[in-house]
C-alpha cells in the first residue's frame, strides 16, 4: 500500500511529473500549494494525485486543511517552505524539522550565528537590515571585510547576489535593491590554490539523517560560477582528495549536529581554500539536481529517502555511493549584460553527442533574462554521463563549443 506524503509544491521545486515518475510507485502525493497557481498548473497536479490550497491561512487553518487527507508524512524542497512544513508537521504530529530548526535553516543570519557558536569554519559576515539606524550602518561599513558576497537573507539559488568590493559599492547597491529585504554580507573566501581550474574549488555533501544516525551519499562537484554567483551545474562524483575527506565530512557532521538537525535529506556545501574546508551554507532539504545526477550513475535515489524519512523509516545507505560514471548537469547561463535572447544555434548537434542524455531549451528566443534572477535563469541544460574527468572537461568545453546564444544587451 502507498504511504501518502503532503509534498509543499513551488514553481521552483522539482517539476510535478518528474516526482510522479520517481515516486509514484511507493507513494501518494499530495500537493499543497502555499501561493497562487494558473488553472493549467493545478489542473496538472490533480491528475497526480490530492491537491490542498493553504495560500492565506494561517499555520491552524493549514494544519487542519492538510490533514483531512491524512498524510504520513511532509516534505518540502525548497527553502521558501520549510518554515511552513515545520509548523504543518508539528501540529499533524509528523516526522519533520522543529519549527525553531526549521527557522535556523531558512534564515542565513541564524544559521551563520548558530554555526559560528559551534565553531565552524565559515566566512565573517555581517547583516543589513532597513530599520537599521545610519550610525549603525556606517559602523558595519567601517567593520566588514572586502571583497565580499552580498545575499538576501532569506533566499536560494543565488538570486539577487552581488560581489563587492568595497565599503562605497555597499552604500551603492543597498540604495538601489530592494528595501523591505534584510541582507547579509559574508566575507569571500579565496579557491585553494591548487584545485583544477576546470571545475570550481567548492562542492557539496548529500546526506541522509534519521533515526539518529548519519549517512553521506554522494560528494558533488561544481563547474566554476558564471559572474557574480550562478551555480553553471555539477557533477557526481565531486573531486574530494582523500586526504581532505576526513576533515569535510567532520565539518559536514559537525553542522548537523550544531543545527539540531534529526529527520532530513540535507545539501551541505563546503569550500576548499587555502586554510582547509570553510562552510558555505546548508540546505535543510533535497538538493535541487544532485539527486538526478545521483541516481543516473548509482543505485541511490535520494527522492526516496527523503519521502522514506517523511514516513519514519530510516533509509539504508553504506557510505558514499558507488558511480558507474560520473553523471553532469550543465546549465548555459547568461552573460550579465544580457536583456533579451536573440537566437539559439547548435542544441540539436549537442542532442547527438555521445555522452549528452538530455538537452532541453528552458529559455526560447525573445524571452528577457536578467543576472538577478540567479541560477534558475539559465537558458538550456545539458545532462549526461561519462567516463573520467578529463573527459567531462573535454564535454563541457564541446558544449560550449557547439552552442551559439545571441543577446540583446
């Protein structure tokens, strides 16, 4: 009999079909809708399984709609609802974050205070908000470090992030962004100075936590940002020296246990510097592409265990998963200057590579694309698999060859 799970359902978590596809075998979704959708989205979700509409009740209100179809469990898969599906799950009684956890976990400025207390090593920071008082703010100019990050607080996918320099380019982009947000700046960390330069000198932990105990399933590798901080894609599996994994996956367990973090699928990433490990952030869900990249060159389907963890059971997993391949998601990004997509060549040339499984255009001619919209405004993805390293820098390099994107800037 299918466990049914409550999944909170956004425009940027994982596409509906393909959850169905991953999971529709051993669960029941239900989708709870937390914003507005069109008629056609909700039309879709109806055809996969119970659809609750929670948009504008309070955490009571949307316990009790929830609950009517009595799920087994809850998940979320985007930072956005965890707060949300702490508070569901408290009060329906089921395997989640703790609503204090849960807000830890969706605010950096916490998470950064919580794991500086555990003393992890991770980059200074400090946090702007707009009824900060101007001596107030003057004084955090004179005290932060540069070159630094400059992120929401509240946020993912690298949305809205800038570079800065200086404390003067601080003064100019707070006067221009967006004044009801508050906004942290994290000093940048330096890449070590011998990581290949054909992949990024950061990466990420995927693990599985329940029933007390810890599991590490994969190490993802990152292909360097596109300027100032998009994610470009990743790979399974990330380059780890042996000789540095002793030391991450310690930091890796470190931060749970600093975040009181008990029932999870968590995405954990992690900087190699000149220093060693220094955290970056961590996600207090399922990783947006590594479980694709995972289960395309291993047995592990990390879908499942997140929706496992949600029902009370504990997923099985020994050690890092063993790749047949390693599995990439390469996303095209935009050059900052960018407005408007003129044209498009060479996608279908990429589709018959050996190596390339999928190819898909997520941005069409015409459309307006914009830096600020982060990692989720790519405009094609190429996914696929091959044998070593070296042959991955040679795809991606192909890639880069074959596609021809034209902007209006």
């Amino acid at each position: 009999m299918r466990r049914r799970v409550a999944v909170l359902h956004h425009a940027r978590s994982f596409f509906p079909m393909d959850l169905h596809r991953e999971l529709g075998d051993e669960f029941e979704l239900i989708w709870v809708l937390c914003e507005e959708f069109d008629t056609a989205h909700k039309r879709l979700l109806e055809h996969l399984g119970s659809v609750v509409e929670i948009a504008g009740l309070d955490f009571e209100e949307a316990a009790r709609a929830v609950g009517r179809q009595k799920p087994q469990g809850i998940v979320s898969f985007v930072d956005d609802h965890i707060v949300i599906a702490s508070e569901i799950a408290i009060r329906l009684g089921l395997p989640y974050h703790t609503p204090e956890v849960a807000r830890v976990l969706a605010d950096k400025r916490l998470q950064r205070a919580a794991l500086a207390r555990a003393g992890i090593s991770g980059p200074r920071f400090w946090s702007f908000s707009p009824a900060m008082a101007s001596d107030e703010f003057e004084d955090l100019c004179r005290r932060a470090v540069f070159p630094a990050v400059l992120k929401r607080a509240h946020g993912a996918g690298s949305r809205d992030m800038h570079a800065v320099a200086s404390a003067d380019q601080l003064r100019e982009i707070l006067s221009l962004v967006d004044g009801d947000h508050v906004w942290l700046l994290e000093e940048y960390v330096s890449d070590a100075g011998d990581h290949d330069p054909r992949f990024a000198s950061y990466l990420s932990v995927e693990s599985v936590v329940g029933g007390g105990r810890v599991s590490h399933a994969a190490v993802t590798g990152r292909f360097p940002l596109a300027e100032p901080f998009r994610e470009t894609g990743n790979f399974i599996p990330g380059i780890l020296p042996l000789a540095a994994r002793g030391s991450v996956m310690e930091m890796v367990d470190a931060t749970i246990a600093a975040l009181q973090i008990e029932t999870a699928v968590i995405h954990t990433e992690i900087k190699i510097t000149p220093d060693g490990p220094r955290l970056i952030e961590v996600n207090g869900r399922l990783g947006g592409r590594p479980p694709f990249v995972l289960e395309r060159v291993s047995e592990v389907n990390l879908f499942r265990a997140a929706c496992q963890l949600a029902v009370g059971e504990v997923p099985r997993l020994n050690g890092l998963a063993a790749c047949s391949e390693i599995g990439f998601w390469r996303m095209l990004q935009p050059p900052m200057s960018a407005h408007r997509i003129v044209s498009i060549d060479g996608l279908d040339e990429l589709a018959e590579l050996d190596g390339v499984d999928i190819v898909t255009l997520d941005r069409r001619p015409g459309e307006l694309v914009d830096w600020r919209d982060g990692t989720d405004g790519h405009v094609a993805t190429v996914r696929g698999a091959v044998a070593d390293y070296d042959e991955l820098a040679a795809m991606i390099a192909l890639i880069e060859r074959t596609v021809n994107i034209s902007y209006e800037d």
